[in-house]
C-alpha cells in the first residue's frame, strides 16, 4: 500500500500542469486568429485606403483605376441581398417552425418528417457552386419548359418600367436573390430550429393548457421567446449571401456594367465579382482598387451586422 | 511623355477619323435601350474601353460587356443571347451552324490586331533571329537550356533569363498556346511580372535577358529593347513585329486579328447600331490605347460598308466551312460567304 496523501499530491500537480498548459493552448489558438485578422485588415487598409472616398462609391467600373468605382456593384449586391432575405427569411421560418412545432405524430408522417430534416441538415454542407448551377437552370431558363430568354414565355411591362417581369427570369437581380436564397436557406432553417427548440417546454404546455390553438401558442409564445436566436442565424446567413461569389458567377458572369439596376429582371454584378475582376487585372493599382472594395464590402458587412445586433438588442426580453 | 503623345495622337486622329468618315458627333444623347456584349476576354479590354466612352455620349443606353471567353460567347451568341461577341480567333463552322440553326444571322467586324513582341537586350547582338522551334527551346518547361550557347553553339555562354507577364494574361496564354500547344507548359523559373514596365526594365538591364509582351509596348520602348524578327513557320523567312508586318499578317505565328460578331437582328436596334458606329469611330485608337494595333484603314472601311448594308457572314470559312488562313488583308478583299450563298 502506497501512501494515498503523496499520490493525490503528485497527480494534483499533474492536473494542475495539464490544466495549465491547455488553458495556454487555447488561449493562443485564440491569439492566432485574431492575429492573422488584424494582419489581414491591416494590409487591405494599407493598400486599400487612397481609393477610398465618395466617388468610389459613386462611380462606375473604368478601365482606369484612378475613376473605377464599385456603384453599380454595391447597388447589384443591395439588391440580390434584399431579394434574398425577403425570399428566404419567411420561407426558412416557416419551415422550422413546421419542423419543430408540428411534429406529426402517426408513423408514415413521422418519417416524412425525418426524412426533410436529414436533408435540410445535408443541405447545409451543399458547396454553393452547386446552387449557382441548379439556379441556372431552375431561375434563368426554368428548365427551358417556358419560352427562353429571347422569347419569354410571360412579360410585364416592358424592360424601360421599374415593375418590368418575364419568365423565365434570365439573368436578373431575381435570379441571383433566389439562388441565394437556395444558398442560405438550409442555414436559416437549421438556427431557427435551434432557437425554437431553446424554448422552454414549459411555455408551449402552459399556452395549451390555457386553452390556445398552435397557431396562437406559436404566435405568442414560441416565436417571440425565439425571435433573438432566429435572427442570429439569419445575420450569419445573410453576412454569407453578401460574400458569395460563386453561384453568383454562375448566374450573372464578369460584366462590365455601368447602371444599377432598376427592375427585378435587370441584369447586374455584385462586390465579390467586382472585386475578383479587379484582383485579376494584371496593373498593379487595380490590386489596390480591389481592396478598397474589400473594405466598403466589410464595412457593409459590418453595418448590416450591427444593424441585427440592435434588433436582436430590442426584442431580447427576459422570459417571465 | 508617352501618355501625352499618345494623347495628342489619339485626339490628331480622333478628328482624322471622325472627318474622314462622316461620322461626326450626332448620337443622340437621350437614346435609350440596351446592348448585351459578351466573349472573348482578350478582346475585353478594347470593348470596355469602348462602352466606357461610350456612355459618356449616350448615357442612357445601359452596356453590358461580359468575359466568357471566345467559345463561351458564341454560345449566347448563337442562341440569340447577346447582341454582340467579343472573339479573339474567326467564327468556327460548327458555330456558324448553330447559329443558322437559330436563324441568328451575324455581321463580322475584325477590329484590332494582337500581336506579342521577343525582345532581348540591347547589348545582345548574337541574335539575328529565332524559330518557332527556338523558342520552345528556351521557354518550354523541361527545356535543358540555361545559356545563349545551349540554344546555338556560336552564340555565347551568357546565361538566359527570362522576363514573362503574368500566367493570368492573355498575352501569357497566347503565347503558351503557340509555344507550348495546348497540353505543353511553360517553365516556371522566369521572373513574373503583371506590369508590362517591370518587364522592359528587366530586359533593358539584364545583358542575357528576353521576355515578351504585347506589341504596343515594345513600339513605345524601342529605344530599350531590341525586337528579335521572329521565323514565319509558312514563308521560312524572318520577320520583325512592325505595325506594316503586323497589319499584313507576315509578323507570324504572334500576331492575330481580333473580332466583334453583330447580329443582324440586334443591328436593327438604334442603340445597337449607335454602339457599332461609335466602335467603329473610336475603336481603333482605345484599342491603342489598352496595347493592341490598329487594322489599316481599308479593313475598318470595308467592314463598315459591310456593317452598313447588313453584309451577313464570315470571311473566313468556304461556302464548304473548310477554314481560310491568310492575312486579313487579302481575306477581306473577298465577299463574305452568306452574302457569296445569296443567303
């Protein structure tokens, strides 16, 4: 028999060590990210900022560096991005409010229903080139069943209005929210899912058992107690739709495009393919160009963020 | 200085041009309406430069100038897509077709030439000229060659270093594919650079050195480079990038004219045909502008009166679709051949 006194020391002694040591890896796993950040937004400020004033915001694309501008590709990225979220954030509520607070009960649905939620969580892990393509073909030809783009099967108005539409969509800021809408979709649902499920049973029992239908418990309580999670999901979500550049190149290509849009079939570019045209030109100061517009797009990133925040601030309320 | 001069020249013949062919100024400032343009990324640079000034005279017409490639934008081309296609090589028969197919009938329009110049440094004076072969001894990847001797024997032991634009560029690609073909690759160790003055400096100031790049360049720093004339593989006979035997195709196998494709249809549009007469008007000097080489006058004028009476059809293909090689002067003394068919 060995001393137990001694034994709990020394392995004390080692735990203590361990514990120390792994708070130290953590902590500098931690410092490496940050780092390689503020090393990253320190070169872009860098080389970014003499573009940086109004005109940049202003004006259009030009062959010269000195006048290009990113207008017309912010406005594209406003526009695909608003598209998006008005698609996607009720279609992506609805759903996981479906999922999670009508499960149905007999065996056959049941199945059903676990059968959407493994491919909701399957859609997640989608790469989006994926949905660039299948936008392509659902959104801009509509699997080439109605008409084509030179002879739309349905127009209104005409491509001068501001309400001017045509199916199959083609090329447009309609096409372009959707597929991202297919892109952030499966996020949106899967956190909403999460907040949802955050609630306490409690609350859904209580509601109940006041007598409320699901329509009125989901309304007024679940829903409510959720709101900030939902839209803490949806920011990441959306923060994503901006920066997506690859279903986007599928949808609208590298255009050189001088206008913003003005209806939803209108064509247009966004940041990130603006600012990939502008990475490839072989002139040295386009390079510079392109990180000024990695800046405004991390500024809007950042404004659109902070903007959430203050709503999620607002709705936040203790539960009683 | 040269950007001055070159400005001054451009206005000189700005005014020339807009003289000589009646053009003038009248676009109306409050025509309305869009022009679709896609293709060719080489052809890019020109077509953007031509709707960004062109936006100044009509500022309501909305431009759009995609990169898909040559092939890429014949696609949408043939189908109808875009009103007009960039290409950096003729219409091929299998898209003349498709093209047909559709009912897309189309007018071709060379615009400018692309022509890449091999220089080498001043002080080099063992280097008459090079083959096609030559250079695949120097550039192609796993090449044993490292000095001047190893390409020639009475040439000296000078060690080569080589001076390339970026592998993004069309310039980089153009010159891989003659070089290299399509499946060979081009040596790694050279010294890169995207910006074409790196490269002049590079050569002027490294006895063994050699680079390449866009003709245009080399024009503006021949009191720097020497330009070595380079074997056409047809005629066997060497000859030095000019803009006379770039324009006469002689300067051979890096020199290529570069095309817009107009449909017929689109050309009906008031804002289609603004666009063409202003290309037309101020293309050749943009395309200076952006590094590429005028066509001489007598082409830009035939395609006009081609583009004027709606002459359908490339000059490039037989009524069989066998393939016409050939200067673009002699090619363009012919009819093209829908207009030949009676089409």
């Amino acid at each position: 028999m060995t001393a137990p006194s001694g034994l709990v020391r020394r392995g004390n002694t080692q735990r203590a060590l361990k514990n120390h040591v792994f708070k130290w890896f953590c902590g500098l796993c931690a410092a490496i990210s940050v780092v390689v950040l503020g090393i990253l937004l320190t070169s872009l400020v860098m080389q970014g900022w003499e573009h940086l004033d109004w005109d940049f915001l202003r004006s259009a694309p030009s062959r010269k560096p000195k006048i290009a501008g990113i207008g017309p590709a912010m406005w594209g990225t406003i526009w695909i991005c608003a598209a998006c979220a008005i698609a996607a954030l009720p279609l992506g509520v609805a759903t996981a409010i479906f999922l999670e607070e009508y499960k149905p009960v007999k065996p056959p649905l049941r199945r059903l229903h676990s059968f959407l939620q493994l491919n909701i969580s399957n859609l997640a892990g989608v790469p989006s080139i994926v949905y660039g393509i299948l936008g392509l073909t659902a959104f801009v030809q509509m699997f080439g069943m109605i008409g084509n783009l030179n002879d739309p099967a349905l127009t209104v108005g005409t491509p001068e209005d501001w309400y001017y539409f045509q199916l199959p969509f083609g090329r447009g800021v309609l096409a372009g929210g959707l597929t991202l809408m297919l892109v952030v979709l499966p996020i949106v649902i899967v956190s909403s899912q999460e907040s949802l499920r955050a609630v306490p049973g409690s609350l859904r029992e209580g509601a109940l058992a006041c007598g409320a239908t699901r329509w009125q418990m989901v309304w007024r309580m679940t829903l409510p107690a959720a709101v900030p999670g939902i839209m803490t999901g949806s920011i990441l979500a959306m923060s994503r739709a901006i920066g997506e550049a690859a279903p986007i190149l599928v949808i609208a290509g590298i255009v050189f495009i001088r206008f913003t849009p003005h209806h939803l079939m209108d064509e247009f570019t966004a940041m990130p393919l603006q600012i990939y045209d502008w990475a490839g030109r072989p002139q040295e100061e386009f390079h510079k160009v392109a990180a000024t517009g990695i800046l405004v797009l991390l500024t809007i990133l950042l404004a659109f963020n902070a903007f959430a925040v203050l709503i999620r601030q607002k709705f936040q309320r203790p539960l009683q | 200085m040269f950007r001055m001069r070159t400005a001054l020249a451009i206005a000189v013949i700005a005014v020339v041009a807009s003289a000589a062919l009646g053009a003038g100024h009248d676009y109306d400032r409050d025509l309305r309406g869009s022009v679709k343009i896609d293709g060719s990324s080489t052809v890019y640079p020109i077509t953007e430069a031509v709707a960004e000034e062109f936006a100044k005279v009509c500022p309501r017409v909305r431009v759009t100038v995609g990169i898909s490639g040559t092939g890429g934008g014949m696609k949408r081309f043939t189908v109808g897509e875009t009103d007009i296609s960039d290409a950096s090589r003729p219409i091929k028969e299998k898209e003349r077709k498709i093209a047909a197919e559709n009912g897309i009938e189309f007018i071709e329009i060379p615009v400018a030439y692309d022509g890449i110049s091999i220089v080498v440094n001043k002080s080099n004076t063992w280097v008459d000229q090079l083959s096609v072969d030559d250079l695949r001894k120097i550039f192609l990847d796993g090449s044993p060659v490292t000095t001047w001797r190893d390409v020639r024997a009475d040439w000296p032991n000078v060690p080569i270093s080589i001076y390339a634009p970026g592998t993004d560029s069309g310039t980089f690609d153009y010159f891989k594919d003659v070089v290299a073909g399509k499946t060979g690759a081009i040596r790694s160790d050279m010294s890169v650079s995207e910006d074409d003055n790196v490269l002049v400096r590079g050569v002027a100031g490294d006895r063994g050195g050699i680079g390449f790049f866009g003709c245009a360049y080399y024009f503006e720093n021949k009191d720097k480079l020497r330009a070595i004339p380079i074997v056409n593989p047809e005629t066997r006979r060497a000859v030095a990038p000019t803009p006379e035997t770039i324009e006469n195709g002689r300067y051979a196998p890096f020199s290529r004219p570069l095309f817009i494709y107009v449909s017929r249809k689109s050309a009906e549009r008031p804002e289609v045909q603004a666009l063409v007469k202003f290309y037309f008007e101020y293309g050749p000097e943009l395309a200076e502008e952006v590094g590429y080489v005028r066509l001489p006058e007598i082409i830009s004028l035939r395609a006009m009166v081609n583009f004027n009476d709606r002459m359908t059809g490339t000059q490039f293909l037989t009524m069989d679709g066998e393939k016409i090689h050939g200067p673009l002067l002699k090619i363009y003394r012919k009819l093209p051949v829908s207009v030949a068919l009676g089409q």
